[in-house]
C-alpha cells in the first residue's frame, strides 16, 4: 500500500470515506477519532456539496465530489466504502485502478452477481466487508465461549434484531423503503448483519426457508409527498447449516417503541448448554449443569466496536490479516444468502443453497 508512512513522516494511516451519510458520521468518523495512528483526510460523495459540509462538520481537511480525482490527489492508505449498496459497485470499480486496501459496507451488492463482481475486483488487495457485529464486545465474547466449546456442539441459534426507526409513518420515507436501493427492504439492511452472524457461528447455510410483510406501505419524502414502500419492513427467516444446525431470525424495522432505538439478541443452545447476549445488557450469559456463569462486558453501544473494526482493517492494509475478520468474500456469500432469501420469498418454498 501506498501512503503517508512511505515518505519517512506521519505514520498514521491515512483514510478516506466515499458516503456523507449518518453511518460513518456515527460511527465511523467517532471511531477513528479515538485512534492516534488513523486519519480520515478526505471524503468524497456524489453531490459535492454535502461531501463538504459533511467535511467540515467533521474536521476532515478536503472534500470531493468525484472518486477518481481523490484518488489522483490524496495519498492514501485505504477507503471506506459507506454509499448507498446500489452504488457500491461503482465505487469499487473507481477504486480497483489504485492500489488502497478497501472497507465496503453491507451488503456488498443488490445481488449475489454484483457481489462476485466486487469480490473479484478486490482480490488483489487488503479488503473487509463491513459486517459491524464481528467487532462488538459483546458477540466476540459470545462467540469466544462458541469457540471454548462451554455448551458443546452448537444446535441452534435464535436472533432477534429489532429496531424501531420506522415503527410509524413519522418516520418518513427514504431510499431505505425503495427496492431499487434495497430489494428486500430490512431483510437487505440488517439481514446481511444477521446472516454473517449465522455463518459466524455455524458456518456455511446450506437451506434457507422465509416470510415477510409491509406493515406500513406509504410515507411521507422530506418534501411531503407521499411514496409508496416498495420492499419489507419485519421479517422472519429459517436457516440450515451444512453442519445440521438451525438459526431462526427475527428482522424488524417497525417494532414497538419502547425507549431503545434497536438491540440484538442473539441464543445459542449446545448439546450441554445455552449462551445469551443482548446488545443492551452488559453481560454474555452462559448456562450449563455447573449453573449460571455471567462474562462481564460493559458496553451496550453499536459504536462500542468502531475503533476496534478500523484498528483491525489499518492492520490489514499493512498486510496483517487477523484471524476471523470478515472478508469480501464472506460478503459475497452472505449475498448468496440474501439471494436464497428472495427466492424463497417469492415462491414461498425452501431453497437450497449450492
């Protein structure tokens, strides 16, 4: 990789960010700000004038409006790829004739096609997908005790990942609700979270069985006009792993309000006993004949892993690949995934993956 380092100054990894959404406002701006060897020195979105705001409410030096002349200009040592999953194939394209490391964002594509083809464009360099949930405290801990082999063989696992951003028509229409940006609605924006999860956990799903709904078909757009929601807002799905395990999920975009924005709950059951975690709590239960053990971990944020995640993804651009990072692959076979989600719904019947 090219970049600041090579010159015999600041060592810091130097970043840049294609997307001016809230995600990397939230998350990944805050999360390389506790960094000290990581600098985010340019963003670049399409519309030039957001990409600067965006800029100079963040204190990153410059802004663009076209991936090519950012390129061209910064020296950099990766991207992270936060647009929209529609224009994420664009952006890699732009960015496979340089040789930065990349982090793109879920899903990689619309489609298991669009996935390969990123995949393959990103083969010759350091490159992560953005499946966040790998880098939490809490699921890294659960995983661990998963690992440690504490309940034995994992038989099934049960997720429940419910946010309650879109729980009534107040919360107004975006590209969130148009299937040309996410064809199967939330099953597309957290599916994908929940799915690396199950593969994670269980390995590679081998049957995927799923229903859906639209609870609330028509919002409002920022200028008042009412828009219809074209894909899913609550979703169930079964899934079978090649090992014989099973997971159940639950995805929901319109669960109640109740005072938290969103949590995930994630139980595993072995042969010799159960694991709990639950993103706003701070401890990963675990029970078995000795009894009830809790693991302390006391964070409860989504952003709790932001630094961690940006940390892991610095070291694999300097050729440091850890053990367990999400790759762009595991994003193209979460895609394979998705793609056997839609099938099944479309035709109500369950789909094997091959």
């Amino acid at each position: 990789m090219t970049g600041a380092a090579d010159d015999g100054g600041d060592a810091r990894c130097r970043l840049a960010i294609i997307g001016h959404g809230s995600w990397p406002s939230t998350y990944y701006v805050p999360g390389a700000q506790r960094l000290s060897d990581v600098e985010i020195v340019a963003v670049c979105g399409r519309d030039g004038e957001r990409a600067s705001a965006f800029a100079a409410a963040h204190g990153i030096p410059r802004s663009y409006a076209s991936i090519e002349r950012m390129l061209a200009t910064e020296n950099l040592d990766g991207v992270i790829i936060a647009t929209p999953p529609s224009d994420h194939e664009a952006a890699v394209r732009a960015v496979s004739e340089s040789r930065v490391a990349v982090l793109c964002e879920k899903p990689l594509a619309l489609d298991g096609e669009g996935a390969r083809r990123i995949r393959d464009l990103l083969a010759d360099r350091p490159a992560l997908t953005g499946f966040t949930l790998r880098w939490h405290p809490l699921f890294r801990e659960l995983h661990d005790a998963i690992r440690e082999g504490t309940v034995g063989t994992v038989k099934h696992v049960r997720i429940r990942y419910l946010q309650s951003s879109a729980a009534t028509p107040a919360g107004g229409w975006n590209w969130h609700f148009d299937a040309a940006h996410e064809p199967l609605g939330v099953v597309s924006d957290l599916g994908p979270h929940a799915i690396d999860l199950v593969r994670w956990m269980l390995g590679e799903v081998a049957q995927v069985e799923a229903r859906s709904r639209t609870t609330i078909t028509e919002r409002a757009d920022d200028t008042g006009m009412i828009r219809p929601v074209t894909n899913h807002d609550d979703a169930e799905l079964h899934l079978a792993a090649e090992s014989g395990a099973t997971a159940a999920l639950t995805i929901s975009r319109v669960s109640p309000d109740v005072g938290v924005p969103g949590s995930i709950t994630v139980e595993v059951f072995g042969a010799r006993g159960w694991i709990r975690a639950d993103s706003t709590e701070e401890d990963v239960v675990v029970g078995t004949a000795s009894g009830i053990q809790r693991r302390a971990v006391p964070v409860t944020s989504f952003a709790d892993g932001a630094d961690a995640q940006l940390s892991d993804f610095v070291s694999a651009s300097r050729g440091d690949h850890r053990e367990a990072l999400p790759t762009i692959d595991d994003g193209y076979r979460a895609q394979l995934v998705m793609d056997a989600v839609a099938q099944a719904l479309r035709t109500g019947a369950a789909v094997a993956l091959r």
